[in-house]
C-alpha cells in the first residue's frame, strides 16, 4: 500500500510533507504547518493551505504506557507561538511536571556544593517550564492523524520528483519531501550517512530514575527542595538533580513523583549493571553519604524505583545531502547532544519553527524547495555544531572539579541560546 504521489515543489502544485516521527519536533512541525494553511490570508495567489502532510511513527502506539521523564522549556518558548494554535498554548500548562507550581513566578535556581551542600551560584532562567515528555507530547498530538507501526526501511527519490519512503511493514508513502525527526537513533540519519549516522557513547555512568516515596518523605522531599530543581555537582565529579515529575493532586501527596539524575565518569560492570536492583545499589552507594537533603533523597528511595540501562550518547553534526530539497533533519536526529545545558528540546522546537518556515516560503514561491531546505540545513548545521561543542564541553567539565571552579559555567554560561559574535564565535 502507498500514499498517493504528490507534485513537487513548485508553489503551485499542492506540497506534501513526510514527517518521519511524532515527538517533540515531529509533532511541532505538524501543528505548525496546519496553523500555516489556516492562518494564510484568503487573497494569497499561492495559499499556504496548499501544504499537506503526514506523520509516521514507528511506535505501535501513542506511547502513553512508555517510559517518561521531564524536559525544560526555556528560551524556546516563543518559537511555539510560532507552531501551535491558541488552543494548545491555552492548555500548555496541563503539560508541567509540577501542575501546582507557577513556572512564571521561577527567576532562578540554585547550583550546590555536593560535598557541602553550600550555594554555588544561581542559574538565571527565562520562562521556564518543566514539562513531562508524555503529557507533552500527549497534548501536542491533538488534532493530528499519526500513522503508527511505521518503521522507516528506506528512503527512495524518483526520477519524476518527490520522494518515497519505505517502512519495513512493505507500506510506502510518497511526498514532496521528507523531513526525519525520529529521535537519536534516527532511521533517516541512517539512511543519509550509513555508519557515520552511529552514535557515539561517552564515558559516563548515567542514572536517570522516577520516584515515589513514602507520604512522611515525601513532604520531607518537599520541604527541602527548591520549587524548580535541587542540583549541584561534587568534587569526585558527580553530577546531581531532583526535580518533581507529577503533582496531579494538592490534596493527595501519595500522587507526587519525582525525577532523579545523576551522572559520573566511569561505565558499569556487567555485574552491576545485571538488573534495575543492581543498578539502584550503585546510584545509592554513590550518593547515600552526600549532606543532608542530597542524601536523604536517594537514601529514602524505595527498593521498588526502576533504574534503567541509561547511557550518554551524541552525534556530531554533518552536511546534509539534502537530494535537491527533498529531504532532511531535525532535532535529535540532527544533533544529538548531552543534556547537561539543557538544550536538546529547545534547539529542536527551533529547528521545527525554522522548517515550518521554510516550507511556507516555498509554497508561496519565495524560494524554491531546494533553496529553502538548503538554507534550512545550513542554519541546522551551524547552530547543531555549536550547541553539541558547548554541550560536550559542558558534560566534561561538570565531572572535572577544579576545571568546573574557573570554568564559565560557574561564570557566564547558564542555560541560554548560543548566538554568534561579532569575531564569528558563539555565545550565550
């Protein structure tokens, strides 16, 4: 079975959009362009409701049943102004990990001193909102039709134009071009780079685990904790954060979950690494004998919280041979980078905002499908490759204690976007 073939790019003939995965990005750059063609003035020559698209996933469901974990959202809220109609952004708040909490009240969040739980510096936020990936992406997917089961086999570029994807389930779809946002792992990545499209594991222990404690520990956790995050670094070179995952109830606190992670250099054992129970007992060794309420927090964890297999991967950034505008990146799939900036999702949904752009200009004949892409890819490559240096950087010098003391980190660089300066270089 195959979608129907759709005319190239030309501005005037319909243009169809492949999405390969509904996540984050995906699911941004479907939002956007249906805002696109419902938005664009009735007396446009070349209306922008011409824009179709599709959304693949390789998921057999919606994920609601799936592992979740909390991401921020900071410097690239405007960017979903930009994508999501005004019935979403209303109920965006329905996303936060923490529903009781004002995220518009949060200026700042403290950094500490794991060895002595002093102060270390506060990391100034603009915007900020901690949302859980499953309810976000939950919320984003209305309105959409996302065709799941779709694992991506192949991509093909007939000689007529557009471009065909092929899905190991023997389905095709055929588009005027395709744009692959299907996660660090990306099939697409695949297709375009072969063995280059490998990720890279650094070497670092990475524990990144949901807890639900006691209902006594649970205020206790409650009490210690900054409203946004509780996180410091330790001179053996730990890294550590808690943040609350789900406050569904302010009346029942058996209902609070929160995010813990922790990040150190080293790999595990095979021994240690045989099950969750295992796992768990490094994480708590690790970090049981840090001051109080570092401590306590991992100390009080139920034998019951799963530690997963958690590992820190990346991909540099490469060109893009974007086959005369027919296909693409975005987002994980793009560049994969650490998360010790905390910028994977906002760069993504920049990413996403910049290609709803894009296809926009080509359907009402600004620029032509490869002059857009191509523009697209470039920006993608440049702000990509310096986020995963910075990022990089980052991740190496949190777990390297004197070099983390007069690093900028701990001086000029918090969470913010990079952006160019007038020497060519990045800053924030």
């Amino acid at each position: 079975m195959a979608d129907e073939a759709k005319p190239s790019g030309d501005g005037q003939s319909p243009l169809h959009v492949l999405i390969i995965g509904a996540a984050s990005a995906g699911l941004t750059i479907a939002q956007g362009l249906k805002k696109a063609r419902q938005t664009t003035p009735s007396t446009s020559k070349t209306p922008s409701a011409n824009i179709s698209f599709t959304i693949f996933e390789r998921d057999a469901s919606d994920g609601r049943g799936y592992r979740d974990w909390g991401m921020t959202v900071h410097w690239s809220a405007g960017y979903l102004t930009k994508c999501l109609p005004q019935s979403i952004l209303d109920r965006l708040s329905e996303t936060q990990s923490d529903q009781q909490l004002d995220f518009d009240t949060i200026e700042s969040f403290p950094v500490h001193n794991l060895e002595t739980a002093e102060i270390l510096k506060l990391v100034p936020l603009v915007t900020p909102r901690r949302v859980s990936r499953k309810r976000w992406r939950k919320l984003l997917m209305e309105g959409l039709d996302i065709q799941y089961g779709k694992n991506l086999k192949d991509i093909s570029y007939p000689p007529e134009g557009g471009v065909t994807a092929h899905f190991e389930d023997g389905t095709t779809a055929t588009g005027t071009t395709l744009i692959g946002v299907d996660g660090s792992k990306s099939a697409t990545r695949r297709h375009l780079f072969g063995e280059k499209a490998a990720l890279t594991t650094l070497p670092y222990i990475m524990f990144n685990v949901v807890v639900q404690y006691s209902p006594e520990h649970t205020e206790q956790v409650t009490e210690a904790m900054h409203p946004f995050c509780h996180m410091g670094y330790h001179p053996e070179g730990t890294m550590f954060w808690i943040s609350v995952m789900d406050n569904p109830d302010p009346g029942d606190i058996s209902k609070k979950t929160y995010q813990m992670v922790a990040t150190w250099p080293g790999t595990l054992t095979p021994e240690e690494n045989t099950s969750s129970a295992t796992r768990l007992e490094v994480f708590r060794n690790r970090i049981k004998n840090y001051p109080p309420p570092f401590g306590n927090f991992v100390q009080w964890m139920p034998d019951s919280t799963v530690a997963y297999p958690d590992r820190i991967a990346i991909w540099d950034p490469l060109p893009v041979d974007h086959h005369g505008g027919r296909v693409t990146l975005a987002g994980d799939a793009a560049h994969n980078i650490t998360f010790h900036r905390g910028q994977g999702l906002n760069i993504a949904l920049l990413d996403a905002a910049d290609y709803v752009g894009a296809m926009v200009k080509v359907q009402n004949t600004e620029k032509t499908l490869e002059e857009a892409v191509e523009e697209y890819g470039k920006e993608v490559l440049e702000r990509g490759t310096a986020e995963s240096k910075m990022s990089f950087l980052s991740t190496r010098t949190v777990h390297r204690w004197e070099e983390l003391m007069n690093s900028p980190i701990m001086k000029d660089i918090g969470v913010g976007r990079l952006k160019k300066d007038k020497d060519g270089g990045v800053k924030e």
